[in-house]
C-alpha cells in the first residue's frame, strides 16, 4: 500500500510539465529529491526502529505517507510536487527497513528466504501497480492530478490498523538509539557489495523506466494515453513480480546471475525501440528487462537476509536501500540532465548503453565470486549464504 502511492505520480509527469512549466530535468528532480528523502530517513530510522521497535516507526512512517499525499493532491506548482515526494521519501525509507525485517521475524516457520520473496515482491508490485492505477484514473475518471491520491490515502489508513496489530516490541534489539554514519557490519563488507551492485543496477533502470518512459514512449511513437504510458512502465515491475514468482526457488548467486544477464538484454532494447519506434519492441523489452528486475532484486535482497547478522538486520538493510536509492536518484537525475542537450530518445538510449556495460562487469564479478562466496562462513547470526538451509525448496 505504501509503495503503490510513491509511483502513482509516473504518468502524470507529461501532465505536471505542461500545468507547472516543468522541463524534463524538473521532472526527474522530484526523484532526486525522493531519492534524497528516503536515504536521510534510512539513515535515521534504521538505528531508530532497532531501539524502539518496529510498529512505533512503522505507524509514524504512514502518518508522513498520508501527509504526502494530501500535499501531491493539492499541488498547485512545482513546490508542492517536490513537498509531496519529499513526505513520500521520508515515509519509505523510515518504513523499508523495519518492514523488511519485520517479515524475516515474523514468517510463522522461521523460513527467512520465504519471507525476503514476499519483501521484494511487495516492493516491486507497488511499483507496477502504481503507474497502472494512476494512469487508468488520470485518462478517464475526473480530477486526473488529484484522485488517485485520494484513492492512496484510502489505501494507506486499513493499512496503518494492521499495523497497531503488531507487537510493541517487535525489533527491539536493546540498542540505544544514536544517529550513526552508513556503516556495514565489518564480517560482511565484501559479500555486501555485489547484492547492493545488482540491486542498484536493478532499481536504477527502473527507475529510469518509472519515471521517463512514459515520455519516451510518447515521443518514440506518437501520441499518448496516460493508461498506455503508465502501462508501459508499470509492465516492467509487473513481470519484475511475475519473475519473483516464477523462480522463486533459484539460490540468490542463480537469481542475481540471471537476472543481471535479462536486464542487459532489456535496456540494450531499449534502443532498438527507440530507433525503431515500434511499440511491440517498446513493451517485450520492458518486458525482459522487468523479469531481469525481479529476479535479480529477489536474489540480491535474499542474499544480504542471509548474510545480515540478526541483530544488526533492519540497519543493515537500510544501507541496503541507500545504496539502491542512491544510485537510482544520480541515474535518473543524469537523464533528465543529458536530456537538456540531447533529446529525451537520446538521453534514455545513452543510459541504457552505459547500465547495460555495468550490469556486465557485475555480472562478471559475481560469477568469479560465485564459488567462494558458496562455500564461505556465514557470520555470527546469519544464515548460511544464500538462505539455503532457510528454505527446503532452496537446495
């Protein structure tokens, strides 16, 4: 419910670049001020929700989620737009950890790879869902730039009930609370790095595809329907979804491998679907690169659940996430600057030559790393790598 309303506003940038006199790099500004937002609240909250628990962090979170939309609703001008997305930054990245780590300590059988799936596929399909629910309400119920928050809101308040259900002291872990500086756990730095690299990769191009694909696609094929432009990027973390369920049972070394391999297919279609304006190759590349998306995303996040030392998990997520933001923010904002000088068509296939050469020299780091990696350690407090003692279905 929570991450459904951060992406509602996908297919309405066309339509706030024409209200408010936006350019393409204002429009991709309101991610980097997002992106800003989630990891100062990561930053914050992860250290936060490890003192005093999850459901007090959690409900606080969706109070600030509600006042995001309040504010996106009623924007009159860029101002309100960057308000709005701000309160929607802070809300995420107080709630991704602890939500995160709260589905590992609560899975009913302790199978912690079962509870990583559903974290990611939670997040993913509240990306896909976003775009299609905003686009739908935005081409053909009133009120386009108000509406579909109206409608998050009503989401998020059965949501925030759930929530006062959990238990006041899950997450504690007894830790006092202090601002502290992004830090990984020492036992884990080196195994850290691929997962955040191929959740980076993951999250970057779709964040391109969230935020600037609905333009590309109008201005690679003419014309626009803000249900088909939604559509369009929405269809990416859709199939990211349908991936996750797929092949659940992939290790995560499989899973990253694989799904680092689709997405360099999928963004080196993004090319050819600008060149050839075809809209079939728009939507079966964004297809492939969204089944890259998921399953790489589900073995990254596995991978770090099962190498997280317990009692450092929710802090050690949220670096995670500042990782993954970080990158999806200085990608997307590098767009939206590059399309100053060249076009749009231009700037996105650019991105896409330059994160299909990274997802490749990942992809060759993990598969040198794959074998040592599989046979290491696991620190005090984790699983065995890849969760695969987590879950039978795993082996």
């Amino acid at each position: 419910m929570l991450i459904i309303g951060t992406s509602l506003p996908t297919p309405l940038y066309a339509s706030y670049e024409r209200a408010f006199g936006m350019s393409a790099l204002g429009i991709t500004l309101t991610v980097a001020v997002y992106a800003a937002a989630v990891i100062a609240s990561l930053l914050v909250c992860g250290p936060l929700s490890d003192a005093y628990g999850y459901r007090i962090v959690l409900v606080c979170a969706f109070i600030v989620a509600v006042g995001g939309a309040v504010l996106l609703a009623a924007a009159g001008g860029p101002a309100w737009l960057f308000a709005g997305r701000a309160a929607q930054g802070l809300s995420v990245g107080a709630a991704t950890g602890a939500l995160t780590a709260g589905l590992v300590l609560t899975e009913p059988e302790g199978r912690h790879a079962r509870a990583s799936l559903i974290a990611s596929a939670a997040t993913t399909a509240g990306c896909g869902l976003g775009p299609v629910l905003g686009g739908a309400l935005a081409q053909y119920a009133a009120a386009p730039r108000v509406l579909c928050y109206l409608v998050e809101i009503g989401l998020l308040m059965p949501a925030i009930a759930v929530i006062l259900t959990l238990p006041a002291g899950l997450g504690v872990t007894g830790l006092g609370w202090q601002p502290r500086p992004p830090r990984v756990p020492a036992p884990i730095r080196r195994a850290f790095v691929i997962p955040a690299a191929v959740s980076c990769i993951a999250w970057s191009i779709a964040y391109v595809v969230l935020t600037l694909v609905p333009s590309y696609a109008a201005a690679s094929l003419g014309g626009s329907n803000l249900l088909v432009d939604g559509s369009a990027s929405g269809s990416l973390l859709l199939c990211a979804v349908a991936g996750q369920i797929l092949f659940r049972s992939w290790d995560a070394g499989r899973a990253q491998a694989a799904g680092l391999a689709l997405l360099v297919i999928g963004v080196l279609g993004l090319i050819a679907a600008g060149m050839l304006g075809s809209a079939p190759v728009l939507f079966a590349t964004i297809a492939i690169a969204g089944l890259g998306q998921g399953i790489g995303f589900m073995g990254s996040l596995g991978r770090l659940n099962a190498i997280a030392p317990a009692a450092e998990r929710a802090e050690t997520v949220s670096m995670f996430y500042v990782v993954t933001y970080v990158g999806g923010g200085l990608a997307t904002v590098g767009v939206g600057l590059l399309a100053t000088r060249l076009t749009l068509t231009a700037a996105v296939q650019v991105f896409a030559a330059v994160f299909a050469a990274f997802g490749v020299m990942t992809l060759a780091a993990l598969l040198a790393a794959r074998d040592p990696a599989r046979t290491a350690p696991a620190p005090d407090g984790a699983e065995p790598p890849d969760g695969m003692l987590a879950d039978p279905r795993m082996t």
